[in-house]
C-alpha cells in the first residue's frame, strides 16, 4: 500500500516534470485531470486502489513528459498495461488463496460430517456424536469458506470461472505474456515518436527488447 507521504512525493514530482510553456500548451495540459479522472474510471475495477494507480499515472507521466496527443495516448496505454500487470499478480494470488482455503473448506466440512450419525433414519434425524468438537469444526468451516470467497480474491475467482478445464494459471501466464510483450512495443513506440520529435536517434536498446519478446512468443 502506497504511503501518504509517498504519494505527496509523487504527486510533487509530476508537477515538477517538464511540461509545454505556450499558452496552447498549457491549454491542453488544463485538461489532463478530466483525462486522468477518466482513464481512472475505465480502469481501476472496484475495491482496487485508486490512489495507487494516481501516483503510478503521475510517475509515468513524469518520467515521459508527453506533448501533444499522441505522446498522452501511449502514456496513457502504458499505464493502462502496468496496471493490468499488477492486477494479474495480484490475481495469482488470490486464486492461489481461493483454491488453498477451498481445499481446506472441504477436508474440514469432512471433518463435520463424521461427528453426525444417523439416529432416526425414517425422520431424517441426525446426532452429534461429539458436540464441542463438532461446534469448533463448524467454526473452522466458517472460517475456511469466508477466506475462500472474500472479496478480496473475487478477482482471482473471476479468472478462475472464466478459465476452460481448470487452466486458470497457465490462461494468467498467458495474459501476462501478451501484456509484457504489449508493454515493450508502446513503450518503444512512445520512445520513436519523443525521439523523432526531439530530432535525435532512436535508442538500438529497446528494439532488441522488442525483437527478443517478439522470439519468446
């Protein structure tokens, strides 16, 4: 979780970064908080940290220093990309939190049932062979399912539900691929366009990054 002093750093920095000077500029600029409201909107799900993708937007942004549109829609896509990524981390996680206490609601609703033995069978009636035991399974239970489905591994559970034949793993390994490989080609595309503004050579680095992603695939 990002500190409040952190994200005042942050936020100081961004306004610190070099930004236009002219009046068209600066009239442009004026706008980039309506942008940043929405990008936010279409990007952070609910009960992600909003302030958390402010402050990586203002770094991004501050270390970019885009002009003109085109500049401010790769920013902006690089953010989106890095935030995904974060989020498919943090989605491995819950799904391996959701299947771990899953497997452990089961063993223990196991361990409820064999303190129940049939005693009217006619009438459906069944006893507790071992109340105090019984009661701290079922309180075991509770717990086991209540960390198996918060809400904070519902995105883990999301992918889970939507992955075919019980891939959801190796479908989040995918999805990371294609974004690493997604982040490497914006973010030497944002490169080519700011170095062919600034007049000078694009840097050899990031195409043999690009190159090497591209043989992984």
């Amino acid at each position: 979780m990002t500190s409040e002093r952190q994200k005042a750093a942050n936020r100081a920095n961004a306004r610190h970064s070099t930004g236009p000077k002219t009046p068209a500029g600066k009239a442009v600029v004026r706008l980039n908080a309506c942008r940043h409201g929405l990008l936010t909107r279409d990007v952070v799900l609910p009960g992600e940290d909003a302030d958390a993708f402010e402050d990586l937007w203002n770094r991004v942004r501050a270390h970019h220093s885009p002009e003109g549109p085109l500049e401010e829609y790769y920013v902006d896509r690089v953010v989106n990309i890095m935030w995904r990524l974060q989020r498919a981390g943090r989605a491995e996680t819950a799904l391996f939190h959701s299947r771990i206490h899953g497997l452990k609601a089961d063993r223990i609703a196991e361990q409820v049932r064999s303190f129940k033995k049939p005693d009217f069978p006619e009438l459906s009636f069944t006893a507790i062979t071992d109340t105090a035991a019984h009661t701290e399974a079922s309180e075991a239970l509770d717990r086991a399912r209540y960390e198996r489905d918060r809400d904070e591994v519902l995105v883990g559970r999301a992918i889970d539900a939507d992955a075919k034949e019980g891939d959801a793993f190796a479908k989040l390994a995918r999805y990371e691929r294609s974004l690493e490989r997604s982040l490497y080609l914006t973010n030497n595309e944002l490169r080519r366009i700011q170095d062919e503004r600034r007049n000078r050579p694009s840097s050899p680095i990031s195409d043999a990054i690009t190159l090497d992603t591209e043989a992984t695939e």
